[in-house]
C-alpha cells in the first residue's frame, strides 16, 4: 500500500508562544510534527505532541532533557544532544593543555542548562571554569564586559547561536582579542541568519577567521550529498552552506526515519494515529541517510561522531573527529590549525608570567638568607607571630569579603528618570518596539539602548508594582524595601550572593541591590510584561491566546 505524504511549513519564529499556537491550529489536520530546531519550542512542543500521541520528530534540537521518555513519549531527533559532546571537549582542552576556560552563556534557555553541564563536568576534572552570561543592551555594553573577563581567561567556549557568536566576535576583535592570544570555541555553530547592515558591527568573515567549531560528522563520501552540498553553496557561499547543507540534511534525514517508522507501524497492523507506537518503532535503529549513517539510540536521540573544525578564509577545514568518549579524539596529523589574527602558533592557556605575574618573580638571595637566619635566629617569637598573623589575616579576609560585594550597586548609578508615557504604551501592548525605542531615544538622548526604555515612577493609574531603573545600559526591576538601614552580615552577603547565582526557568535573575541608607532596594532584571501582579492587575492589558497558552505552560512546568 502507497502512501503519499502532504506537507504544511509554518515559521515559529524559534518563539515559545507562537509555535505552540501553529502547533494548536494544525492539531487536527496533522498527523506528525517535523521539527521545531529551537530548543525552547522542542521542549514545551514535544510535550504537547506528547499529549496528542502525535509523533515529533526534530532535526536541530540539543537539550538533553529531550531523552527523558517518560516525559517525551513521542519525541524524536537526528541530532545529538549536546551533552554527548562534553568528552570531545575535554580531550581538546587537555591536548592543547587550556586548564582555564570561560564559559559565555547565551541568552537561550538550552545554553544555560548546556553551560551549567559543562561546568560541573569540567569543575569536575580539575579545570577553572567561570561563567560569563551574555548581556542585553548594545555592543558598548558587550565590549565593556568582554574586555573585564579577558584579563582572566585566554580561552572561551562560546555557548550561544550564530547572531550572538558574531556580536561577540565583534566585540572581540574591536578590544583587539584576535591577535592569536585567545582561543573561541563554538558548538554546532551555525550563521544561517543574513544579518542586516545596521547588525554588521565588523567584517563578519574576517573576525570568525580561526575559530574552533565542534560539531556532528557529516559523511560527505556519497553522491547524494555532494550534489545537495554543490547546489546550497552555489546559493550561500562556503561559510553558511556548511552548517545549512547538515541542517538541511538532518531534516532530510527526519522526514525519512518518520517514514521508516510509520512503515513498521502499519506493516503490524497499527495505523498513523498511534505516536507512541510510531516512535517506539524507531528505537535502536539505524539507516543510511542524507547525512551519513543515522543511528538513533533507545532514548530516540542520534547517536554519532563529531568534528572539530577550523574556520579558515570561510572554509571549514576539519582538526579531528572523536565518537564522543573520553580519550576518543583523533587529531588529523599534517593540517595546520589558524588560530584568530592568522597566527600560526598555538596560544598558550595562561600568560607567559602567571594570572598575577608569579612565574617572573625573582627572589634576591641575600634577601632569602636574611629571612632564614632571622626565623632561626627568632624561633622562640614565631609562634607568637603565627598566632598574630592568623588572627589579621582572618580579619583582612573578613573586611574582603565585606568590600568585595560585586553585587553591590551604588543607588546614584540608576537612571530613575525614564519618561512615564512610555511604560504606559507598553502596558497596553499597542506599540512596536521600534516605536518605543524612538521614543525612548527622543526623551533620552543619553541613553543607548537596544530595546526600550521604561519608566520609574509608580505614583499614578498604571497599576506599576516595582520601580524601573536603566543600570548600565539595560532596564532592570528595582523593588524597594522598607528599611532606612540594612547591616551587612556575612550571613546577609552570603545570601544575597546564593540568591544571584539561582537559576531556574521560573525565577527571576537577581542582578544587585542598593544598601544605600533610606535608599535599600533589590534590583532585578526587567520583564518586558511586567511583573505577574502587573499583569493581573491591569486592565489595560488583554491577554491573548498565544500569551495564555505559553503561561499555562509555565504553571504547568512548575507543577
């Protein structure tokens, strides 16, 4: 019996609220989902089709929450997950011998459940390892931040997708990072965005120039692919018909394995309404496909090799391939490695002379035998020296602990003066972004902001429950508390700071807070509808059935 498959292609936008709602329209008249790539809506979507037993199957999503199949009954994927990456990754930095690496965590959802695994993992071997979150607001703000982590680092593992990758590298190159001193590691990266001319900060090609790539290995033996490859880079050129020609293929390679299970489904008896069914059949099993050979595990994930590569004149140039376990790298012997600038050396992992100068230190030896000949000659006073020694030194470390508090925001460095007008058009929603920017930039000259202003002032009609301050060029939520004076404990710093490092999709990030006296506060970051009783509350504000579904959503993951 023939089957003949008909097709709908719908744009989510890589958007929570508006894939859920294509997802709804197209429930009754769809019998399978091919896609989404984006995590966000691979993870809220496959729990829905989950619900309808309708099978999922996605061709770019990583997150490894997706191979729970207690909870994704009928989710499948021609990718890896990216936690299957993690020993490759090991293995470069011990080859290249980088023991220090900062971790820039992109503003998605996956990149910060992705950067938090790699982190424990790499903490776990012995690494140092920091986290660095991408910041909103322009490039000025970028580069400031960029430039204040790279007196700490030589190597950084770029966790984010190709817009930001690019704004970073950007950054990197004005503060004059690409000199072959640095190290940028990227995963499954992929510029499959054309960026607009008002986003081309730099010579984008230029500055991705000795990048390291790792991603999954694609067989480019067949003639299948080659033909497929030849045509994508006649259309995009060698830089973005990589990643577009194993995107492309991986979805080819999707449509395909749902075939092949709806195949065993209805070769038993079954029919194309049982998802689970469908799914089940795929597991443990393995085709020849677009993109070599696929072989999908008991968790409906592709399991497969990767590649590290070297971007190199916009050319992907390939370093090693490893199968993803420990000590499983394999270094292609004879291919020189381009590092940023051109540079033909391998950058080291730290400064010739040590983070704090300590391996250029000398040490006068007449100065060193005075110190010995006093200690001996003093021994009698060393036990009461050591005893005084320790008791200053847990001082000074206490008084450090108390002055270093980077959390801490002094209250005059908020701009509190934001036009109110403002926060009334984006309460009712009947604004653009764009028209909010201008008017933002016609109130505030000042000010250089990527989004929207907001405002301040809580007094009136617009039902605002937190004040709203620009720090540091980003918009963020100030909530006063109604004390004149807060001492600041150790038990009170101590908390604050486990309070900022939280991370949970339902929390909101704490970025300070002002211990100004009369002028105590929490500052966290602005939510573009406000805060929940902001939106209850409001009257102006109709929420529709795209905002409606995405916070059921929400509830429903929390519960």
């Amino acid at each position: 019996m023939g089957l003949n498959f008909s097709y709908e292609i719908v744009d989510t936008e890589c958007d929570i609220g508006t894939g859920l709602y294509l997802m709804v329209e197209l429930f009754r008249k769809t019998d399978a989902f091919i896609g989404p790539s984006c995590d966000v809506l691979c993870q809220s979507g496959g729990l829905l089709a989950s619900k309808w037993n309708k099978p999922m199957i996605s061709f770019g999503c990583g997150s490894v929450q997706l191979s729970n199949k207690n909870q994704y009954t009928t989710f499948a994927r021609t990718s890896p997950a990216y936690n299957d990456l993690t020993y490759f990754l090991v293995d470069i930095l011990h080859y290249f011998q980088w023991n220090r690496v900062m971790i820039v965590e992109g503003p998605d959802e996956i990149w910060r459940e992705t950067s938090t695994l790699y982190q424990e993992t790499l903490d776990g071997l012995g690494f140092d390892t920091d986290i660095f979150n991408y910041p909103t607001g322009d490039q000025s703000v970028l580069r400031s931040r960029l430039e204040h982590v790279a007196s700490e680092t030589r190597v950084f593992l770029l966790l984010a997708y190709g817009r930001e990758i690019s704004y970073i590298m950007c950054a990197a190159d004005k503060l004059g990072l690409l000199n072959g001193e640095y190290v940028f590691i990227t995963i499954d990266f992929a510029l499959m965005t054309q960026l607009s001319d008002t986003e081309q900060f730099c010579g984008i090609f230029e500055v991705l120039n000795g990048l390291l790539d790792i991603t999954i290995e694609v067989s480019t033996d067949g003639i299948t692919f080659a033909k497929f490859f030849n045509l994508i880079q006649n259309q995009t050129g060698e830089l973005h018909s990589h990643e577009v020609a194993i995107h492309a293929g991986m979805l080819h390679d999707a449509i395909y394995l749902y075939a092949l299970g709806l195949d065993s489904v209805l070769g038993h008896g079954g029919t194309v309404q049982n998802g689970s069914m469908i799914i089940d059949a795929l597991m443990n099993t393995s085709f020849p496909g677009m993109t070599g050979n696929v072989i999908i595990d008991s968790n409906g994930t592709r399991k497969s090799n990767f590649h590290l590569y070297n971007i190199q004149n916009s050319h992907y140039v390939t370093i090693a391939v490893s199968d993803g376990s420990i000590g499983g790298m394999k270094l292609y012997r004879g291919t020189d490695i381009v590092w940023p600038g051109g540079k033909l050396i391998t950058p080291l992992g730290s400064p010739v002379c040590g983070w704090k100068g300590e391996k250029c230190l000398t040490q006068d030896n007449s100065v060193t035998t005075i110190i010995v000949t006093t200690v001996i000659l003093s021994s009698v006073l060393a036990a009461t020296s050591l005893a005084v020694s320790i008791q200053m030194y847990r001082k000074r470390q206490h008084q450090g602990r108390l002055s270093s508090m980077s959390w801490k925001i002094p209250f005059e460095n908020m701009n509190t003066s934001v036009d109110r007008r403002i926060h009334k058009m984006r309460s009712s929603r009947l604004m653009s972004r764009d028209t909010l920017k201008t008017v933002a930039m016609e109130s505030f000259p000042s000010l250089n902001i990527m989004q929207t202003s907001i405002e301040s002032d809580t007094s009136g009609g617009d039902q605002l429950f937190a004040k709203i301050a620009i720090y540091d060029g980003t918009a963020v939520a100030v909530k006063m508390v109604k004390k004149n004076y807060l001492a600041i404990t150790p038990e009170v710093v101590t908390e604050i700071n486990q309070i900022i490092h939280l991370k949970h999709n339902n929390i909101n990030p704490l970025v300070g807070a002002c211990v100004d006296p009369f002028k105590i506060c929490l500052v966290s970051v602005y939510c573009n509808r406000g805060s929940l009783q902001d939106v209850l509350e409001n009257d102006d504000i109709k929420l529709d059935r795209i905002f409606k579904l995405s916070f059921a959503h929400d509830i429903a993951r929390v519960s």
